[in-house]
C-alpha cells in the first residue's frame, strides 16, 4: 500500500477516533475506508480493531486523568464487557450472526427517539436505576453483543449507562470508552490470534486513532450534553441508514423491499 493512502487512512483514523470519542460510531467511518482501500473484509475488521482500540485507550485516558472516569467502582464492568466480548468471539465461529442486522435497525431507531424525544442529557448523575448485578449481566451482554456483531456497542453502552447507572452525559461517554476499550481488547485478541491484522497498517492509523481520540474527550469534555446528545442520535440514524442500505438486509428482505 503506498504512502499516499496510508496517509489518507490516518487522517480518515483521526476523523472517526474524534467522533468515536465523543459519541461512539467511528466504525462507521474507518471499516468502509479499509474496504475501499483494498483491505479483505476480516482484516479489514482486524486493523479497525487495532487502532479502535488504541484510539479508545487514548480517549479512556483522557477522560480519566480529567477526573471523568472512576476505576474503583466500574472496573468490574470493564472486566465483564472484556468477559461477553470474548465469548461472543468465540460464539460467532459457530453462529451466523447475519440475522441481527435485521433486528438492529429497529433497535438503533428506536434509541435515537429516546435520545431525540426523551428527557434532556446533563452533566448531572441521577440515581442509580439497576442494582449492581443487574448492570454488571447487562454490560456483560452487550460486551457479548460487540465480539459477536458490533455496530452500534457505543451508543447501548451509554444509553445504559444514562437510563440505568444514573450517570451525566459526560461520565456516561467517558466509561464507554472504558467498556469499549475491554471489549476491543479481546476482540483484537481473537483476531491477533488468526492473523487478520495488517500490523503496519494497523499501527500507523492507530497513532492518528490516539489523537484523533484525545481531541473528541476534550470536545466532549468541554460541551458536555450540548454535543453528546445530537452525535448520538446522528450517529444512530447513520447507522442505520447504513444497515438497511444493505439489499441483503433481513429487515429488507421481512418488509418485501
């Protein structure tokens, strides 16, 4: 691969690790340029796992030092987003798990009425709706969620993460990236593991991912709600759109269009 596109996927990298940061989806936008680039579709999954990640950790990071992050009380969510990630790894060798991308749409619409139509996000924790074993399985589910398929595991975790952890717009995206980072971990592990990442690649959109990742934590940080709110609604519409886009969708295929 020439420098030239090397570069353009770097800059593609920072682009979608600055909006993954501040509202989840930059899969959206990396995944696509890897396939366009020429990558084969599983490493194509493989690098975008790789420098998410790295993005992730960085945007983590960032959202840590500033005090947005507390490790004490939630590492034990990370700890089962990584658990679910890696057997839904593992469950998709055995499943096809083409069937849900019917069934996502609906899920994705439905979240970007909530954000759209419900209650205001704020920067303000509320009180916590789900006792702790209860948010512990759901976190571990949708970690489960993102090794098995994976569009759109941002944008549940801080639905969940607002409606039942009570917490602020800010916090909520700031322990995302947190949940994200353990899941990308054992879904890089997995693919690691098969060789179905392009390590050259992979490490140089991974250093554009880290920065890209440190500006959308400091734009999350500063504008909080006022930004959180309308990113995640777009981002679950493109999703979306992208989805159904699909002739092979199953929802396509269910509706006869």
């Amino acid at each position: 691969m020439d420098i030239q596109l090397v570069a353009l996927l770097m800059f593609v990298a920072f682009g979608a690790a600055t909006l993954d940061a501040m509202a989840g989806g930059g899969g959206l936008i990396t995944i696509p340029a890897l396939l366009a680039a020429g990558v084969p579709p599983v490493a194509a999954l493989g690098t975008n796992k790789l420098q998410s990640a790295c993005g992730t950790a960085g945007a983590a990071f960032a959202f840590w030092r500033k005090g947005h992050i507390d490790l004490r009380r939630t590492s034990w969510l990370a700890v089962a987003s990584f658990i679910g990630a890696a057997g839904g790894a593992a469950l998709v060798q055995a499943i096809d798990p083409h069937f849900l991308s019917g069934l996502l749409p609906v899920l994705l619409v439905a979240m970007a009425g909530y954000f759209l139509f419900g209650p205001r996000l704020s920067d303000v924790d509320t009180h916590v709706r789900l006792a702790p074993a209860g948010l512990l399985l759901a976190v571990a589910a949708i970690g489960t969620y993102d090794g098995f398929f994976g569009p759109g595991t941002g944008s549940f975790f801080t639905l969940l993460l607002v409606t039942a952890a009570g917490m602020g717009a800010t916090r909520a995206v700031a322990h995302t990236k947190l949940l994200n980072l353990a899941s990308n971990l054992a879904g890089v592990a997995v693919l690691v593991g098969g060789g179905h990442v392009w390590w050259t690649l992979g490490i140089a959109m991974a250093v554009a991912s880290v920065a890209g990742g440190q500006v959308g934590a400091a734009l999350a940080i500063r504008f909080g709600g006022r930004a959180i709110r309308p990113l995640l609604v777009v981002i679950s519409l493109g999703l979306t759109v992208k989805l159904v886009a699909d002739p092979a969708n199953p929802l396509r295929v269910w509706l006869g269009v």
